[in-house]
DNA sequence: ATTGCTTAAAGG
C-alpha cells in the first residue's frame, strides 16, 4: 500500500503518486465568511455534490497531472451510434488547422498567438517555435506559485487519450467545487466549441465577488512583467481577447449542454472506455463513481448545469516578476461583437481561408521581438515602403 | 513544428 500525496509544498514539483487509497485533503476550520457563503450557496441550490466533494474545508483542490509511460492505446471502439455526427465541419485540407490542430482542438493561445502576429504563428508551426525567453520562464514559475496556492497536485498514470481527457473533466469539476465553496480557483480547463471550431482552454483564476453582489464568478488573469512598464495596448488587447476566450467557454459550458456526442464522434473517442482501476478510484475519492469514460463525462455534463455564468467584468492583473507588485489592475466589459469577429478574422487564417496577415505599420515594433524577423517578408515590405 | 513533450500558456 502506498500512501497518500504529500502534503509538502515546499517544492513546486510535488509528484506524489497517487496509489488507490483515498486522498486526504488538509482540513481547516471553517471561518464565518466561509460559513456564510456555504449557506448562501447551498441556500441556491447551486451545488450538489457527493459528500467527499463537498467539504467545504478543504484547503487545496487535488488535481490530476497525467502522466504518460508509453504511447497511449485506445480501446476499439465498439459501435458508433449513427444518429451522432460530428456536427464541426473538417478542417480544410492542407491548411494549419488540418495539419497541427487536427487531432487536438485549437488553443485559447493560438487565437491569442495570431491575433498578435499569424506570421509569427505560421513560422512557428512550420520551422519549430523559439526558445522561451528569460521572462516567459519567470512567468510560468509565478504561475505555478500561484496555482500552488489552492491546488495540491497528484500524479497519476494514464494509458489512453480518453483518459488524459477524463482526469481533464475531473480537474474542471473539482476547480468548479472549489470554487464555490471557497470562493476561488485557478489553473481550470475549459472546452467547447466556438464558431464551430473545438477550443480548449485553462482558465488561470475565477472567484466569486466577495460582497453579496452577485453570484456570478469573475474571471481573471495575471500577467506578469520583466520590466516595470505599463503594457502597451496590444499586449492588452492580446490579453483582453484571452480572457473573452476563456468567458466565452465557461459560459457556453454553464448555459448550453456540452454537446457530448459531438465530442466522442469529433476526436474519435470511446465512451465505453473502461478507466483503469487507478482512474477510477481517483474518480472515487472525489466522490464520483464512474466505471467507463463516458461516465465522467456524464457527470462533467450535470456539473455544468448547477454552475453560474461569470461576469460581465473581466479583469487583467499586472504585476512585476521581481517583486510581485501591482502595476495594472484593469478591468473591462465582456464585448461579444468584437470577440465574435476577432475570432472570425483568426479562424479564417486557421483554416486556411486566406493568407497570414502581418502586424500593421503602427505595430511593426513587434518585430524586434520576433525571431522570424530576419526570413520575415515583413521587413521587405517596410524597406520597399520607404523608398 | 517542438520551450518542458502530456498539454496550454508563458511574455512581447
């Protein structure tokens, strides 16, 4: 017998293995405020999870880091109901979509990647993406940090894709919990389609207003900054599409339900997949009995409709990887005109609908953090301009 | 195509 994960969090890679038994969660006293929000949730009906779920003092959400040890193997299929079709249509031949989202669903960041340059992006796919930067390695250590806060991390073993994505609906469900009853999440994946393109995402924070506002969860995302700069406003714009993305996704995840057929059917999975015996009793200790894949989805599709919609504020926090100082607190509206066309504009480049467009003249300065910028067309361009 | 390879997101 194994024992259960660390409760260490002194390091940032707690790997520890998951075995069977069920996981303990650090238990805390509940404080008034929390009580008082307990009440009121529970008062509207919102949450109905089984009792393990549902301790309300829990201090971290366990989530589940899939690891992989060989090449993952799906269960044949057995019969594919024929009412169910893959109502996305294929993405065209040849384009990128086809080529390098094909058997995954497009990223919150690849919409967000080419709307700051799609001539970066197709570099990137086509002759291997740069290095990260000294400043993306900060940032993802302070995310981490972040994450670490409210989230206790288990590994556990995944033999399949089904699995990989069922430990992904198990994470949602938990994040959601936890969100709601202690008011805050972070790191939470999201999918769902939009403009008839699969799109998945992980949501960096949610929490419920502290007043008695409103029940609608606010979504935000920190950015975090090498220099102590105000971001210019393409980085906000960037950063403003991204977080519309992911409201985009949890609403639609709330309000319509997840249309699992279409899933199953449009990345040829098996919803008769039998979990491996470690999956489900993972599955288990969070309080939910599922046997087959189709199962967790199931109970994925019911969390879904007992949660709210976020908020119409969206808010971007900027802080100094230094010294974790503020140096923008931003908040602005949800503005679905802009969203639906700016996602539009970037499918159209996805799917090979037209040519990758190059940064406009007033942004050309984004270049000089390019490293494509040499073998760029972009630079002739500017050079012809000028004669 | 490959940063870390299991994926997204990391910052400009």
């Amino acid at each position: 017998m194994n024992t259960t994960p660390s409760t260490s969090t002194s390091t940032s890679t707690s790997t520890s293995t998951f075995n069977g038994v069920p996981i303990q969660v650090p238990l805390e006293i509940i404080t008034e405020e929390e009580m008082a929000f307990l009440e009121a949730a529970l008062s509207s009906a919102l949450p109905l999870f089984p009792p393990r779920c549902s301790s309300p003092s829990s201090l971290f959400r366990v989530a589940a880091i899939a690891s992989l040890p060989s090449s993952p193997k799906s269960q044949s299929q057995p019969l594919r109901s024929p009412d169910i079709e893959d109502s996305t249509p294929p993405a065209p031949v040849g384009s990128l979509l086809h080529r390098f989202r094909s058997r995954r669903a497009l990223a919150v960041t690849d919409i967000t990647g080419s709307e700051w340059c799609e001539k970066q992006v197709e570099f990137g796919l086509l002759h291997g993406r740069p290095k990260r930067t000294a400043a993306m390695e900060a940032g993802s250590i302070r995310h981490a940090e972040l994450e670490e806060e409210v989230v206790e991390k288990v590994e556990i073993q995944i033999k399949s894709i089904e699995e990989s994505w069922a430990l992904k609906f198990m994470n949602f469900m938990v994040g959601a919990n936890q969100l709601l009853f202690e008011g805050l999440t972070r790191e939470l994946p999201v999918i769902g389609v939009v403009e008839d393109t699969w799109m998945i995402g992980v949501i960096d924070e949610l929490q419920m207003p502290v007043g008695e506002s409103s029940l609608n969860p606010c979504l935000v995302d920190t950015k975090t900054r090498y220099r102590a700069t105000i971001p210019s406003e393409a980085q906000k714009r960037n950063a403003r599409l991204q977080l519309m993305c992911y409201k985009y996704l949890w609403d639609n995840l709330v309000v319509n339900d997840f249309p699992t057929g279409h899933f199953f059917d449009h990345f040829a999975l098996n919803p008769q997949y039998v979990l491996s015996e470690d999956i489900r009793q993972y599955s288990s200790s969070l309080g939910f009995e599922a046997k087959t894949f189709e199962e967790v989805v199931s109970y994925f599709r019911n969390t879904c409709s007992m949660l709210p919609p976020s908020d119409e504020q969206l808010l971007l926090r900027y802080e100094l990887q230094s010294d974790h100082s503020i140096l923008e607190e931003y908040k602005f509206s949800f503005d679905a005109n802009w969203f639906k066309n700016e996602i539009q504009k970037r499918l159209e480049f996805w799917r090979g609908e037209r040519e990758a467009e190059y940064v406009s003249d007033a942004e050309r300065w984004k270049c000089r953090f390019c490293k494509f910028s040499a073998s760029c067309p972009v630079t002739l361009a500017s050079s012809n301009k000028a004669e």
